[in-house]
C-alpha cells in the first residue's frame, strides 16, 4: 500500500476534513462554514480579476491584501503574512518557529490539527489537559517549552480567554513564540492583535473563511512582529512563492475592506447561536458557552455516536470526534434560522 512513500509519509497521521457531501443534500453544520454568502463587492472584485492578468503569475508578497488587513488593524504591511489558508499559514509557523528538541504545549482539546503538524514536522507536544468545564488551562501553558499555540476561542469548545490573559502567557513564555489560532474571534472573542506591538513573540493567525463567508477561496493570514513574519515568508518562499492567487487576493481584499458587511454576518451568526443555545437547553442539553460559530453540546443521555447518526439520517450533518474526553459531545455549526429549526425539530424527533 505505501510502497515507495518517504519515511515522512510513511508515519504521517493526516488531519481528516469534515465530510464535504456530493448529491444528497444536507443541512451541513459539520465544518463551521458561513450560512450567508460572503460580501457581494467579493464577487464584483473577483469578476474584475478574472480577466487577462490571469496569464501572469499573483503577486508573491500579497501586498494590496495585506495593506487593507494592516489598515483595519491598526498596523503596518510588515506585520502581516498571507497564504492560502489559515491553515497553510499554521503549517508554515509551526516549520518557522518550532524545533525538534524543544517541547511545544497545547490544551489537549482543541484544533485536531495541531497534534497532525506536530507529527509531520518531526516536532515534539505536551498537551495539558483541559479544566473539568472544558475551559483553557492557560497556567499550564505557562513555563519552560518549546513554544505555545493557543486556539482562542478554542475549538471545538467555542471558549475563549481574555487578553489579559493571553498578555499574561506571552508574559510568562517570552522567549518562545505564542501562536494565537484566531479562527473565529469574531463571533465573540478578544482578540490580541493590539498585543503585537508590544510583544515581539506573539503571533496571531485568522482567517477569511469563516465570519467572511470565504472558506473556498482559501485565504488566512498571520499578524505579528516583522521578524516573524519574515520568518514566515522564508518557509513559503522555500516551498511555493505563489500560495494565493489572483482572484483570492482581490475577493479577500474585497471582503476585509466591507466592515458593514461583515458585521451583520457575524451578529446574525451570533442571535441565531443564542437562541439555538437556548432552545437546546430547554430541550435537556448540556450546551458550553460559545464565542464561536459552532456549539459544543452534549446530552445526558444519548451518545455523541447515536445523535450523530440520528441526525445524519434525518439530512443534518455534524461533527463527532471518538477522542473519549469527548465522544458524548458534538460540534455544530451555526447555520440560518431555517437550518437551525431542522436541526432541532431533529433533535425533538431522537
Ligand atoms: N484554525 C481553526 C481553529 C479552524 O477550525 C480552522 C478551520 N478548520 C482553521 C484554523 C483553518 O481554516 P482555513 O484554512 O480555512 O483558514
């Protein structure tokens, strides 16, 4: 089966995606994409690029992107990385700042592709396990390691911790690099892009494809000190210069610069999660407070496994992992209203 594979490949144990389903449709709440579609001055700007510059190659340093990312942050072109994918740029940051023989920590429950990289690149992990109400263990990320990546909010739990408490941890690791996975810090969280100019370790990673509706043009970028970004640029560019093309980066551009836009997204995800939470919990679920676009949910009775399937036989996808710690538990993504209804009018039925 693995003949002729590299000793790499061989002992890779790969991330496995959430399904993407082909035909039969389904109410997908399985991998926390937008329900709404992205921004429709992505779509003119994409249709813009799409034309004769096609035939020569993207800008490798993602410059006009960038600049409308610095400009919304509050900080300078050079303080910020692009890629395809938050993802990819995750990858690279764990290749740019991590060695072997130094231990990197992570909460034991948080995103499932963090131990994937820490196996492919040959590195070393402690994972601290998570407090009994599923909340960061920040002070166990605290002291001699190799370097720290923080998922806040976390997911799959959907908790996040404050700034004052991530300045604490960049504090108390100051001589290794803090990757700070702010997928969806903006359905709730704090987010600790305003830690940067003070903290030259911290590296804070987002991405275009959730509150921006964007997770099939694949853009995700990193904010931090010029030093690490550099760092960053130094894996792309011995591995692939160009890693967003085109139309990527002019949709991307697009939808960073449409504030109203995006904040009407992210406060109809938000109402729809609450009342969603809400309602599972008069239904007898146990429901962890989320600062995400997904709940983590458990019942007292049930298994995680048989409401999984329950619901997948009933045309509504969710996720499921068999990690004991949480089998009894699923993630769902927030969809529309409507999806929502069919999901719990599922539920009522199991
Ligand atoms: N970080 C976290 C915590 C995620 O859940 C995801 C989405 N699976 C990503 C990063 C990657 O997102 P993308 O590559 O689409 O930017």
């Amino acid at each position: 089966m693995k003949e002729f594979w590299s000793r790499r490949i061989v002992d890779a144990v790969p991330y496995v995606p959430g399904e993407q389903p082909k035909g039969q449709t389904f109410v997908k709440l399985n991998t926390n994409e937008c329900p709404y579609p992205p921004s429709p001055k992505v779509v003119e700007a994409i249709t813009r690029a799409a034309g004769e510059t096609l035939r020569l190659y993207p800008d490798p340093e993602c410059l006009e992107l960038r600049c409308a990312i610095a400009r919304r942050e509050g900080l300078s072109p050079d303080q910020v990385f692009c890629s395809n994918g938050s993802d990819e740029v995750l990858a690279f940051a764990f290749q740019a700042f991590f060695d072997p023989d130094k231990e990197i920590v992570f909460p034991q429950i948080t995103y499932s592709f963090y131990p994937v990289y820490t196996n492919y690149f040959g590195l070393t992990c402690r994972q601290v396990p998570m407090n009994p109400d599923f909340s960061t263990p920040v002070e166990e990320l605290m002291g001699k390691n190799g370097g720290v990546v923080l998922c806040n909010p976390n997911a799959p739990t959907g908790q996040g911790v404050s700034r004052e408490v991530v300045e604490k941890l960049l504090r108390a690791n100051p001589d290794v690099v803090v990757i700070v996975d702010e997928a969806y810090v903006d359905f709730g969280g704090e987010s600790s892009v305003g830690l940067i100019d003070r903290y030259p370790n911290l590296l804070v990673i987002q991405t275009a494809s959730k509150s921006r509706a964007l997770a099939g043009l694949r853009v995700g970028w990193a904010m931090g000190n010029p030093n690490l970004i550099q760092g960053l640029c130094c894996v792309r560019d011995s591995i692939n210069s160009y890693t967003v093309d085109r139309l990527a980066q002019a949709g991307a551009k697009a939808a960073v610069e449409d504030e109203d836009y995006f904040t009407q997204t992210c406060q109809k995800v938000m109402a729809t999660r609450e009342r969603t939470a809400q309602r599972l919990r008069e239904m007898g679920y146990t429901v962890l407070p989320s600062q995400a676009n997904f709940l983590f949910v458990s019942h007292p009775d049930k298994s995680g496994k048989a409401l999984l399937d329950g619901l997948r036989e009933r045309g509504v996808l969710v996720r499921w992992w068999s990690n004991p710690a949480i089998s009894n538990w699923l993630r769902i993504s927030i969809g529309t209203d409507a999806e929502m209804d069919t999901l719990l009018g599922a539920l009522q039925e199991l």
